[in-house]
C-alpha cells in the first residue's frame, strides 16, 4: 500500500529519479493503464471520484474543471494541458522538489490529463530561475520521446500529443491562469476578463486546462490506483496527500508529503520540530504569502481547504510561513505589501495604485514615523482593496489576506508603530 | 558583449527559428527570442529589439511594451553575473536585509547597479521556491542557500575569478 505516491522515488540527497528507476517502480503504468485500456470519459470520472482538489492554491475539484472541456468534434482544432511550474508564491517550495526530483511523474501526470480532456498538445510554464528543474524536465521530455510516451502514436494507440517546456521571463502574476496564458502566447502577462473561462476558450482561443505541479503529479497513481485508493490517503474531508511545508525560524524547515488533513501542530512540532531555541511562536500563514494569518488558537486544526476556510483563511499552497515573537508582524506585512505592489500587473487601479498605498504607509509606520491615522487609513484600503470585484483579479485581494488578519490578531504592534514608535525589530530606514 | 553588432547571428535566428516552427504566428515566440538574443548578448538593446520585432513582424513598441515587462529581460547592459537576491517573506524573517546591506557594502551597488568592473548586477527577485534554506540568492544560474556574510564574501569571490557562468 503505498502511503506517499508523490515522494516515494525521491533520493534523500535530491538527485534526480532516473527513468530505469521511475518504470522499474510502477512508472508509467498509470498512462498505459489509462491510454490504453480506458476511454477518456472513464478517465475523467475517476478523477472525479477521487475528489482531486488543485493544489495550486485555489482548492479547486480537478475533475469538475477537466469536465468543462468541450468533448465534441464541432469546432476542429487543438486543445491544450498546460502545467503552471511557475511557483513564486512567497514561502512556497515545494513544485521545485517535484520537479528536480522526480520529473517523470509530473510528465506521466500530464500525459494522462492531456488524454482525459484529448489534448494534442502539453506545456510546461516554467519559472525561467528553475534552472535545475528545466535541466531535468528537458531529459525527462527527451526520454519520453526516445520511448514513444511522447510524440505520434502513444504506446500503439491512435493518441498523438507533443509536450514543450516553456521557461519564463519572471513575474508573479504569470502564476495567475490567464496570464499565464497570455504569457505563453508571447504577450504582457495581464490576466484576462472571464468569462470566457480557460477551459472552453485559453491559449489560441482554444479550449485549455491549466494545473499546478503536484495536482498533475498527483493523477497517473489515483489512474493506475484508483479513487478509494485516493481517497483513503486523507485525513478528513479531502482526499489524498499533501506536499506541506515550513520555513521561518523554526528547528528544521522543510518539505514533506503527509496524509491531506494533517494538524498543524503535527506539521509545525513533529515535522520542522517546532520553534528554534530562543523563539516562541506568534502566528503563521497557513499557504504562502496571501493567505490570513491563524494563531495559537488555530494550531490543532486539520491543514485542509474545509476546515482552514472555516478558521478565516485558506490553506492555499499549504506551505506555512511562521512568525516568531522577535518578528515584527508590521514588518513582515510590509515586506509581503512591498512584494505585491512590485508585481502588480498595472492593469487596474485598485492593485496598481492601491497597493503602493498601503506600501508607503507600511513604510512610515515600521521606520518609527506612524501617524494615529494610519490604522484608519489601513482599514479603509483592505475594504476597497480586498473586495473581490473591485479588482480585475486576485492579486489585491489576496494580498490584503495577510494585512487584515494582522490587523485583527496583533492590533497592539499596530497601535504602537501607529503613535510612531520605533520597534525592537523592525529595520529603521 | 558588443552590443554594436545589430543584426541578429545565425545562432540567434536558427534558435528563434526552432520556436516558430511550433507557433501559431511569428509574435507568439517574443518572449523565446528576446530570451534567445539576452543569452547571447548579455542584454537586449534598442537595436536587437528593432532586429527582433522586424523578424516576427511585430512592431518594435510592441516587443518592447513586452521587454519591460518581464524583469528577467534586462534592457539595460548588466555585468557578467546578474544576483538575483531572494527578498521575499521567508528569507526576510531569516535576515535577508542585514545581508543585501552586506552586498552594497562589499560590491559597492545597491539595487538595479552594476560594479564598476563589470562583474555583478544586483536586482531582487521574489521567492526562489528554497524557503527551507532561506536566506537564498542566485549567482548566475547557481542557486546559494543558507547565506551568511562569509557565505556570500566567499561566493562573490569565486564568481568575480570564474567569470560568467555556464
């Protein structure tokens, strides 16, 4: 019974699973399965039945999204799988494990998706810094090809697809689907008007799939397996594993495939091995840079979508960035409002201006020259900012994720830098 | 880096030619071919983005509305090792200031400049996706995790004798 599918060919030094050793260990026999024995609409239910949910960070049911693809012959022409690599979420590491490590699995992934929705052709958008990742992707393609994964006539059948890697030029917001796509398709990457959604018109004004990394890893073992295989991995609700991970100051920061529904508390204790001497915990942000921040009060809920929803923030990339007692939790939130005003796209007021806004009085409060306005002024930002539909995309309102739970949980550092207090540890220019 | 030499070589065009042959129009590979001529000339200049828009016929205000776009293009010349330093949440908490100020210290630049030799560029970058060893930084193509003052004094001396990487 194999408990972790994602990780479980990974070498503990992080060299790269060769191909001999991918096959020899079950490898690509979830495409062939698939490919071969099943038609594209039993392909599709069982990922349904898996209760597969994206693992990019939106939660959202893999097979309700593969099931928009139009299936029919009416309008001619290609369709498209696209596997978003382009992981720059702050504090999220764990698309680069996958990728560096075991390449073969996120191919295998994106055969069987490509043949589920019957794409004829596959790319992977890569961050252009990934330089290892593109190195062991590229060869991993290669071989693919050399053995008829890839290519005309797959494994003897009729189904034809070509995969290409696309490396990127940088930007946050390429992470954003429809920028993305526009990114692919050579332009600026600001994310587009929807409707129309990826799914009946993307790339080229065809119908689209994109996925994140370890949701695409994730599907040629629920297809070689099966959904109540899957579905047995969680915890709880949700069904599978989880790629978590934590960084800050805390003993041993890390990555590790758990069962999806883990505590935090397991994650952040027995894991990373909690808080390192010298370091109490403050809070954490449960998925990656625009998620709310929990707290102590938070730390024996299941890390799933359902239960960190319910506490007020989302589990997103599922990666958690801790805040310690000698981190100022100002300063942390200037550094993440810096971040996301740097990488607005500019394409609508709110994000573009806004967030600079919210930057400039971050700025004054943590460098000791806070005005008693400013809190006022921070909450009347969040409101315009952070409603969904006062902004062209989601980049503004996740960022103000972070700034409002701050606001809420640890309104006495707000309040201090606010009288213009200089702070222990916050950087003074 | 002669950036007098306009017109695009055989390498450069047969490596856009590569591109083109699975895109659907000649603007779809834009980003591939400013990417192509940067990494045979260090940067793309006014004159390559001229050679470039004329060669997938688009117009150069265009490819250079796209050019700016994108911060891993550089349309400024920029020294043999660019530094894409990490100063994103995870490696804040870990102290990446403190370190940045190190760099403008010991090279003398401060973010966007280039040392006076030619041998580092130093922009910031967001997350490098290596939180678990924060503070990181990129030299080059070379990711540097688990940075400290000495870390970084011994890494910037071994990238000024090797020179450009790859």
């Amino acid at each position: 019974m194999i408990t972790t599918p994602l990780t479980k060919n990974v070498h503990e030094d992080r060299r790269v699973v060769l191909v001999e050793d991918y096959e020899a260990n079950g490898g690509y026999q979830g495409a062939r399965k698939s490919i071969t024995q099943m038609t594209p609409s039993e392909c599709l239910q069982v990922i349904k039945d898996s209760n597969l949910r994206g693992r990019g960070g939106a939660g959202f049911p893999t097979g309700m999204k593969w099931s928009f693809v139009p299936m029919d012959n009416v309008s001619p022409g290609h369709k498209y799988l696209v596997c978003n690599a382009d992981e720059m979420e702050p504090g999220t590491f764990k698309d680069r494990l996958l990728m560096e490590c075991d390449p073969h699995q996120l191919i295998e992934g994106m055969i069987c998706g490509s043949y589920t929705i019957q794409a004829d052709i596959a790319y992977i958008f890569l961050r252009g810094e990934y330089v290892k990742a593109a190195e062991t992707l590229s060869q991993a393609i290669k071989e693919c090809y050399a053995k008829g994964y890839l290519g005309r006539s797959i494994m003897g059948t009729n189904y034809s697809l070509d995969l290409y890697l696309h490396t990127s030029a940088g930007r946050y917001i390429c992470g954003e689907e429809t920028a993305l796509i526009n990114s692919l398709e050579g332009k600026r990457a600001n994310p587009r008007a929807k409707p129309p959604f990826p799914q009946v018109s993307g790339l080229w004004g065809r119908p689209t799939i994109v996925n994140n990394v370890e949701t695409l890893c994730n599907i040629s073992h629920i297809l070689d397996h099966g959904p109540e295989w899957f579905q047995e991995l969680g915890i709880g609700e949700d069904a599978g594993t989880k790629m978590y991970g934590v960084s800050g100051n805390v003993q041993n920061p890390g990555c590790w495939e758990l069962p999806i529904g883990t505590t935090i508390r397991e994650i952040l204790e027995v894991h990373a091995g909690g808080m390192l001497p010298g370091y109490s915990f403050r809070g954490l942000l449960p998925g990656g840079g625009s998620t709310d921040f929990l707290v102590e009060e938070h730390l024996d809920l299941a890390m799933d979508y359902g239960t960190i929803g319910k506490a007020g923030s989302r589990m997103g990339t599922g990666t958690m960035i801790i805040l310690d007692d000698k981190t100022c939790p100002v300063g942390m939130v200037k550094n993440l409002i810096d971040f996301f005003a740097h990488e607005s796209c500019g394409f609508c007021t709110p994000c573009r201006d806004g967030l600079p806004q919210t930057a400039h009085i971050l700025q004054d409060m943590s460098s000791g020259k806070g005005e008693s306005r400013d809190i006022e002024n921070l909450e009347r930002l969040v409101k315009f900012i952070g409603s969904i539909g006062n902004t062209h995309c989601a980049l503004a309102p996740g960022a103000m994720e972070p700034l409002q739970s701050a606001m809420k949980y640890f309104p006495e550092d707000f309040e201090r830098h606010a009288k213009g207090k200089k702070c222990n540890y916050c950087e003074t220019d | 880096m002669n950036n007098s030499v306009n017109s695009l070589s055989t390498e450069e065009l047969s490596a856009i030619d590569e591109e083109l042959e699975h895109a659907p129009y000649r603007s779809a590979v834009a980003i591939d071919a400013l990417k192509i001529v940067q990494s045979h000339r260090g940067w793309v200049s006014d004159s390559s983005i001229k050679e470039i828009a004329n060669y997938l016929e688009m117009s150069s205000e265009e490819l250079d509305s796209i050019a700016t776009f994108y911060n891993l293009i550089f349309r400024r010349p920029v020294g043999e090792n660019v530094i894409l330093f990490c100063d994103s949440v995870s490696c804040w908490i870990r102290g990446c200031a403190k370190l940045e100020k190190h760099i403008n210290k010991t090279l003398g630049i401060t973010r966007g400049q280039t040392t006076e030799d030619d041998k580092f560029t130093l922009v910031p970058v967001p997350c490098l996706g290596a939180c678990d060893k924060a503070p990181v930084m990129m030299v080059g193509d070379s990711l540097h995790e688990n940075l400290t003052e000495e870390s970084i004094n011994r890494i910037l001396e071994d990238a000024a004798v090797k020179g450009k990487e790859r």
